[in-house]
C-alpha cells in the first residue's frame, strides 16, 4: 500500500494485520495500536503512515490536518481496550 514502506508492513504482519483488506477492516487506530502492544517500537508517524494508506493523502497531510482527531481516537481506542 501506499505510505507503507517494508518496515511499516512488517511490524503490521508481527502484530498479526496480514493483508490491506484486513487493515482497511481494522482502520488505522485498531492497527496501530495492535502494534503498539505486540512489543514493537512504534511511533506516531506509522499511524500518519497507516491512515495515509487508507485514506489515500500523504503522510504529512494526515500529520497535519488528522492528526487531533486521530489522537482523539486513539486515546479513546486504548482507554476501551
């Protein structure tokens, strides 16, 4: 996907996201957080990364202009979980 380099699916495939179809079923906070807690050393600009593929905007468009409702998602995605 776009946006995601070999490093990115990587750390996706270890925390078990196996395919496109499967991230755009998760969405971009599910998956990042998968990652997250599978041990990997993650960092916000996957997330950019991740939505970027979803959403087809670069990564610095999404850092940009997403990034407060992502946050938002985010917390509220591991706060239920």
């Amino acid at each position: 996907m776009p946006n995601l380099g070999p490093k990115s699916a990587a750390v996706l495939a270890a925390a078990g996201v196996k395919s496109a179809e499967h991230l755009a079923a998760l969405g971009s906070v599910a998956a990042f957080s998968m990652a997250k807690r599978s041990g990997a050393r993650v960092s916000l600009n996957l997330l950019w990364a991740i939505e970027a593929a979803l959403c087809g905007e670069s990564w610095q468009t999404v850092a940009r202009e997403h990034r407060t409702s992502l946050l938002l998602a985010l917390e509220s995605h591991d706060n239920d979980g």
